[in-house]
C-alpha cells in the first residue's frame, strides 16, 4: 500500500466529525443548499428530464430520491441523475477544483437515503470528500485542466468515492481498493464543454463513487497505489512531472481548505465568465449605462481561464455558457444574466449581434504584469460614445459570490427559490427552502428529500 493511498484511506474513515472546523461544516450547508436549489432548476432542462428518462427505463429498486421528480431509483442511478441535473445549467458553485457540490453531494444523498443517514453525516462526508479531491488538486499544481480532461470529473470521481466510503462505513483497506477503482474510472473532456456531456461528467463521477466503494466493500480487488504509480491515476490523467504526490496529501486535516474556497455562482454559465460579469453588471447598473451609450465594451482575458470559454460565436443559447463573448454582450443589452438567458430566441435577437459588435475579448500572454498579480481576473473597460471610460476588476477570488465577498443569507435563499419556483408547487418552495437550510439539524434525510419531491 501506497504512503500516499494510505494517509487518503485513514483520512476518510478515521476524522472524528469534532474534527472539521465549524466553518468548514458551514461552507459545505451553504453549498448542499445551493446545488439543491439549483439542481431543481435543472431538472425541467430538456437534458435534464432525458437523463431522467434514461435512468427510468433501466429499471433497479425504488429506494433513492431524485431531486425534482417523482421517480424513485436505485442508489446507483440516483447519484448519476442528481449529478447530471445538478450540473444542467452550470449555476451549481465552483472552486477548488472545479464543481464541488454536483460531484459529492449527490453521491452522499444516493448513500445518505440508502442508509438512513443524518444531515450531519452528510455534511461531514462531503467536507471529506472536498479535502480529498481539493489537495489532490492542489498536489497537481490545478493543471490538470490543460491536459483535456475536465478536473471536476477526473478529482470529483476521487472526491465522490471518499464520500462514499465514508458513509458506507469501509475499513482503511478497503478504501484504498475503492480509489484504486475509480483511478480507473474518470470520464470528460473540456471540448464538449458548451452541451449536454459536460453536466453528465458530474454525474458519472457520483455514480462512479457509489460503484466503487460498494464493490470495495464487497471485497473487490484494484491496485493500492493509483497516486504513486507512475501508470498510475495521476501519471495518466494529470502527466509526469506535473503532481507532487507528496503534496496531494500531506495536510489532510491540517489545512481545511473547505473553509474558505467555495464559490457560489451568482450567474448561471461557466464559472470564467463570473468575474467579467459582476464588474460589467456593476458598472452598468451604478453609471445607469445602456446600450446605446456604449461604443465598445473590452475584457481582458487570460489564459488560464480563456481554454474553457470554447466558443466565441455560439451556434445555440446554452453553448453561449461557454462563450464570454455572448455573455458580455446578453449583460450589455439587458443588464442581468439568468436562466433565461440562454435561449435561441436571445441568441438570434439583432440587439445582441449588435452588442456582440462592440465587445472585444483580449487574451493576455502569461508574462503580461497584470495576468502575474491577479491570474484569474477579468478586468473591463466600457467606453462610451461621449468618450468617457468606466472600468472594474476582480477575480475569482474577490468577486461577489467568492469567500471574500459572498452572497448573503437573503441571496442565497432568493436564489434557491427562482430555481425551486421551476420544479415545485408554489406552496412546496418554502417547506424546500427551510429543510435545506437546516440539513445539519435532520436527524434523517427522509424529509429534506420529500420537501424537493414535486406533490
């Protein structure tokens, strides 16, 4: 058994709850809060309810809620349809690395209802769960992206089978054989960012968390060291000389980093298109800016997040999540950007190609001084006809919605409520809205779950 492996498996199975900081416990009920909320929205998408229907007509034992439906399934199926529609509309939180919530929360409802777990549980699993696939990120110098593979799905699948294990009550060795299965196990790619796969990856890392530690615990063998192996998990997925397997886990419940590096998205696209967002949102709205008053509008882009905004000239209304040309120009004619953003009929109307003219996207070089002092920042600049410039900047890190500058309680809830008004009953929101807001305090997950079951 790997050094590594080994120090991952006790970290697992043998952190007392009294261990995790109360911050981090907070963090995680906020984000289970908002995956939620979000993946009720979600669940009336059209590739939302076909993967519904898909985990339908396979059939299995009715013991697992599905978040916005009726249908019950297997724990299995479960965790593959709540992280699919958790991640439908790309609204789900960000960080660490990549989107936390839609590759561990589900995993922990599937296994969580299964066993009769509490709320509690359910959040020291995924505090678990984000600790593990987070430092391995963190080993892997947050590169991984750069190879093709989408790290939500290549860390999340390890990340969902910690929390798996967890719940599932496996012994150290019997954790090590489950990450040793799902090191083979990881599946996505960025360039299918922009359509219906990219949700799916969520979703078949939180089926491959179940799958693996359920076959772990029945005895299933796989390799006890997928880190250190140089044929190994991090050899392939992340490439040679590109991790510390050191690093990946040596402050394992020394440094928390759930405590202060989740993003709760404010807008409902991909996570690099945020920063730009809240800076040209704010200067439109505090200068009373429109349309006609803009000669053009430019952002300063950066590589390290520029590889995944894959399509400048989106072809449909939701491939422009992935398009922060389509997402600065829909702000600029209509000052906000939500759900319904994303339709054919905004991306065909003449004042966005109109707008669209007047944005300039500009990708800085690595060695730019701006891109070494803030890596992952947007700034904007809009000029106006009359010649006046109104300019902004923040990053990931310091943008509404980031640890340092988060949303508020009343935020939070309003935005869980525009998301639950999609899928429930309008008498069913709040009873939703309070039972997620209080996980910690249920002794059981029966009633949360029934609160998100459409009646």
């Amino acid at each position: 058994m790997g050094v590594c492996e080994e120090r991952l498996a006790r970290f697992v199975t043998e952190t007392s709850p009294d261990a995790i900081p109360p911050e981090s416990y907070r963090a995680a009920l906020q984000a289970s809060f908002d995956c939620v909320g979000v993946a009720l929205a979600g669940a009336v998408q059209p590739h939302g309810k076909m993967i519904v229907d898909f985990v339908d007509a396979q059939g299995g034992k009715t013991v697992c809620t599905i978040i916005g439906n009726k249908l019950r399934t297997s724990a299995y199926l479960a965790a593959l349809a709540n992280g699919t529609i958790g991640h439908a509309l790309d609204y789900d939180d960000m960080g660490g690395f990549g989107h936390p919530s839609v590759a561990l929360l589900p995993t922990a409802l599937a296994v969580g209802e299964l066993l009769g777990k509490s709320g509690r549980d359910i959040l020291t699993a995924y505090v678990l769960g984000f600790e593990v696939a987070v430092h391995l990120n963190r080993g892997a110098q947050n590169v991984q992206g750069l190879t093709g593979f989408h790290s939500t799905a290549t860390f999340g699948t390890i990340g969902s089978t910690a929390v798996a294990a967890r719940l599932m009550g496996l012994t150290t060795q019997q954790t090590v054989m489950a990450f040793g299965l799902a090191g083979s196990m990881p599946s996505g790619i960025l360039q299918n960012f922009g359509t219906h796969t990219k949700p799916l990856h969520a979703g078949m890392s939180c089926r491959s968390g179940v799958m693996a530690a359920s076959l772990a615990k029945q005895g299933w063998l796989a390799t006890d060291s997928f880190i250190e192996s140089r044929v190994g998990w991090a050899h392939a997925y992340i490439g040679e000389g590109k991790y510390d397997p050191e690093k990946m886990t040596a402050n394992l419940g020394k440094t928390w980093l759930s405590k202060n590096t989740i993003v709760i998205k404010k807008y409902p696209c991909c996570g690099s298109n945020q920063g730009a967002l809240d800076s040209l949102t704010a200067l439109l709205n505090e200068h009373n800016v429109s349309p006609d008053d803009v000669a053009c509008v430019d952002v300063d882009n950066v590589p390290a997040i520029s590889h995944v905004l894959l399509h400048p000239n989106p072809t449909y209304g939701f491939q422009g999540k992935f398009s922060i040309h389509y997402n600065i120009a829909t702000a600029l004619v209509d000052r906000k950007i939500n759900i319904e953003s994303f339709t054919d009929a905004k991306l065909d109307r003449p004042e966005y190609r109109a707008a669209r003219e007047k944005t300039h996207i500009n990708v800085m070089s690595n060695w730019d001084p701006d891109y070494e002092h803030a890596p992952t920042c947007n700034p904007v600049t809009i000029t106006l006809r009359n010649g006046e410039r109104l300019s902004r900047r923040v990053n990931r890190h310091t943008m509404h919605g980031a640890p340092a500058d988060p949303l508020s309680e009343q935020e939070l809830k309003d935005k869980f409520r525009y998301c639950a008004r999609m899928c429930l009953p309008a008498n069913q929101v709040e009873e939703a809205v309070n039972a997620w807001w209080n996980l910690d305090r249920a002794p059981k997950l029966t009633e949360a779950l029934a609160a998100v079951t459409p009646r």
